[in-house]
C-alpha cells in the first residue's frame, strides 16, 4: 500500500482512587478548554452573521464572489480555521492555569475538535447544530509527547506535574507485534463500566495492524446487507446468517427501567412539569437523586454490554467473510434512511386505524449492519484485498433477473422468487448479482451469471437446507414446502 495507514490500540489502565482522581481532575479541565473554545467560535459566528456584508453575500448565487466575500469575513471575524482555535484553547489552558496538569499539545488538540463541531454545521458536514453540552471523553496530544506509554506505563506529563498509571498488558504474540511498530500518538479515553468510570489508554499506531496470513480463493464475494441478516455468495458457496443473534435484548427489562426513571425524574423535580405532566417551559434545573442514578446506570450497563457482545460478534463474521475470497461487493445502503419514520399517513383497511409510521429504527440498533459492513471494509483494506461499494441505482440486485436482463420491482415481503423456472431466495440471489458487478461498481456481468447460476442454485439449497436461524425473514418455510 503507497498510502500511509495507522490503526489504534486499546489497553485498560490499572488505576486506583488517587489516580482516578487525578484523571477526573484533567478530564474536568478538557471539558472547560473544549466548551470555552467552542462558545469563542459559536460568539464570533454569531456576529459575523449579523454583519450586512454576510448577509449580501447569501444573497448572491453561489460561486467566487460569495466565496471571495464569506473568505473576507472569516479574516475579518477571525475564523480561519483548526490553527486559530488550537492555539485559542492552548492560550485558554495557560490563562486559567490548567498548564500544570494540561500538555500544550492536548489543549490545541480540544481546539481542533472544537472547531470541528462548529465546521460539520458550517460546511452541511451531516450536523444540523453544535451541541456546546457534549461530554469530553476522551483527551489526546498532537503528537507523542504529553500523553506517552514507556515501562508499561501511561504517562501524562507537563513540565511541572506527571502522572504515571500501569498498564493491563496482555503480553500475547499480538500485542508484541503491535509495539514493533511507531506510535503516532497517544489518547487517554473514559467509558462507563458497571455504573464506575473505567479509563483506557489507546496507541494511535503507524502501519497495518498484525494479522495473521489467511489462504483465501482469488474469487469475487457478493454481500447482500439488510437489516437483520447478511447473504454472501461465490462459486463455491452460499451464506445466509442472522446478524448478532445470540444477544439478550432485554427489551421487556429496559422498558420497566426507563419508566421508573420516569416516575423517579418526575418525583425529584415537580415544579419542572405542568399539571397535565407535560414539561414545563423555559429554563428548567433538573435534580438527580441517587436512587435516579443507580436506575440510569443500570440500563447504561445493559446497553454496554450488547454493544461489547454486538462488536465481538460483528468482527468474528467479519472475519469469516474475508475467508471466502479477494474481492468483496457490497451495495451503498443509507441505514439512516431506514431509519427514519415514514412520512405518509396510512389506514388500515382491517382495523380502520392508522398504521404506525414506525420502519427499521430497533431492528438497525440491535442488529448493527453498518458497524458489520464497516468492519469488512477495514480488514480487506489492511489484508490487501478488494473492496468495491456497488452504485444501487445502477445495479438494482433485488430487482434483476439475470437470464432477460430485465428489472421488476418486488416488495419487501418477498422472501422468494422464479429465475428460470427456479426459486431463489431474494438476498442469496442479490449477493449472487452482486458477485458478478465489475470493478466500476455498476455494471453486472450477465453472462458470467448464466454461467455460474447451476453453481448458485447447487449451493443455495445447501444453504437452505443447513439454514440455522429462525428467522421468518429468511424464506426458509418457502423452501421447507418446496
């Protein structure tokens, strides 16, 4: 690989109440740089929207004008960019005398990330506003200086105070191979563990991460993605499986959790709800008895937990998948489009009521297929594999029937359909297309697929056969009656 790559380590810190007090008192002063730094920009921006100049200038269509008069109210209104608010926040730190327990390089790195809050808004980045309350949870330097690991240590040092904390070492070959490598720099990151904070350090390492050298076939791997299984398909075999299925959802648990939350938020702070038990208007001060945090705690431990349990399973199957081949397909899915509720308003014709305007927002939290995808894509780029993102509106792999050549449109409901006079399941025979799309990402080789269909069909009834969940989804009753 020409370009440069990194990837990250993670190790638990062994901390006691000392340390642990020193590092909620460093983390105490990263929220006040990173807030300060972020109101300074948000102030700045304020005005220059007032100025008529920034007014004339969204009144011009876009092109050099606009941008030659947007470029001057930065300068004028001094919001160049990351360099200006880095050395804001460091400024910041000595000011308030934060530079005993704050390296230089970690407060211009909190301006940085200050300012890319405001820039995912400024420059439509998929923000819609700047959210000035989010808590810090992580804190690093610009380089390897200020944040270190040396004698199996984490060291956070300035010039005038350092703090050193051991480090849960797993002393594997892994872990060997890993620290043969540079570190660029390194973060000091807090997550809440069993209803306690729990500190990490990570290595932000050059290279590609070690792994081990794995014989896979010089075949290409379609992947059809929905949102509670993953089919893939090459000429040797088929693969229909449930996406995390072994976790305990405990919805009926966090239900009876969050409403006695509810009814505890409520008892704590009467006079911020109106008589009706709507919340009251204005600007309200909320107060958390401890009773409300052991509640809160526990449904965050619960979460925790299945999204641990959800990353373990995702990177097995991950790893199973880049088994199969060298060349991975798969189609650009929005997840987030799926997520949101359905605009229209519809009646049932059974019940005569409206229908929910409910879609896959549960089904896409449990099950996580982006995270899924996400992890194919960064392990076939470090094994030096393929990985294409086939264009949907080109390929249409659902809609395909390879033998004509034609598109017809099925609903979701759909779990099988005829090609040739033979039954397919929908997701199998959509990874089959997608097995068979060129490098472009949206052309599909159609007299590859004639070739290969006796091999997809050979293959698709073993999978169907040996089919181990149970999902409805999965058409598998379909066949059982076939």
């Amino acid at each position: 690989m020409t370009e440069k790559t990194c990837f990250v380590y993670t190790m638990k810190l062994k901390t006691n109440k000392v340390s642990e007090d020193a590092l909620e008192h460093q983390f105490k002063m990263a929220q006040d740089i990173y807030k300060t730094t972020l109101l300074e920009i948000l102030k700045r921006a304020k005005k220059q929207r007032k100025d008529p100049l920034y007014k004339k200038a969204y009144k011009l269509p876009k092109g050099r004008e606009r941008n030659s008069i947007l470029k001057e109210l930065d300068d004028k209104y001094d919001l160049k960019g990351k360099f200006t608010f880095g050395k804001f926040a460091a400024d910041y730190r000595k000011a308030r005398n934060y530079d005993k327990y704050i390296g230089n390089d970690v407060a211009t790195k909190l301006g940085i990330r200050a300012w890319d809050a405001y820039s995912k808004v400024k420059f439509a980045k998929g923000a819609s506003r700047v959210n000035i309350n989010e808590p810090i949870t992580s804190f690093e330097a610009k380089g390897n200086t200020n944040i270190t690991i040396s004698n199996k240590k984490a060291k956070i040092s300035t010039r005038q105070n350092k703090l050193e904390i051991p480090i849960e070492y797993k002393d594997d070959r892994y872990e060997t191979q890993v620290f043969e490598n540079k570190i660029k720099y390194c973060r000091i990151v807090r997550k809440k563990e069993f209803g306690k904070n729990a500190y990490y350090i990570q290595a932000i390492v050059d290279g590609i991460p070690p792994m081990e050298s794995i014989d896979a076939p010089n075949e290409p791997v379609g992947i059809d993605i929905g949102t509670s299984t993953v089919a893939t398909s090459t000429v040797y075999q088929t693969e229909l499986r449930e996406l995390a299925p072994g976790i305990d959802r405990q919805d009926a648990r966090i239900k009876r959790l969050r409403r006695k939350l509810d009814r505890q938020r409520r008892a704590n702070n009467p006079e911020n709800y109106n008589s009706d038990g709507t919340i009251r208007r204005g600007r309200k001060q909320w107060h958390d008895s401890n009773n409300y945090l052991k509640t809160k705690n526990t449904i965050a431990e619960i979460l925790r937990k299945q999204t641990e349990h959800r990353k373990i399973q995702h990177k097995t199957l991950a790893n199973e998948i880049l088994k199969m081949g060298t060349h991975f397909i798969v189609e650009q899915m929005s997840f987030k489009g799926l997520q949101a509720r359905t605009k229209e308003t519809k009646v049932s014709e059974s019940t005569g009521r409206y229908q929910s305007k409910k879609r896959f927002g549960k089904t896409l939290l449990h099950r996580a297929p982006a995270l899924l995808i996400s992890q194919i894509e960064y392990k076939a780029h470090y094994q030096g594999k393929l990985f294409t993102k086939a264009d949907t509106f080109s390929v249409k792999a659902s809609q395909l029937d390879h033998t004509t050549g034609e598109y017809t449109k099925v609903g979701l409901n759909v779990r099988a359909k005829k090609i040739d006079g033979q039954l397919v399941q929908r997701d199998l025979y959509s990874a089959f297309i997608l097995q068979h799309v060129g490098l472009d990402g949206k052309t599909v080789n159609l007299d590859a697929c004639n070739a290969d269909f006796d091999y997809f069909l050979r293959n698709q009834n073993t999978t169907m056969y040996e089919l181990e969940t149970r999902l409805s989804s999965t058409g598998r009753k379909i066949f059982e009656n076939e």
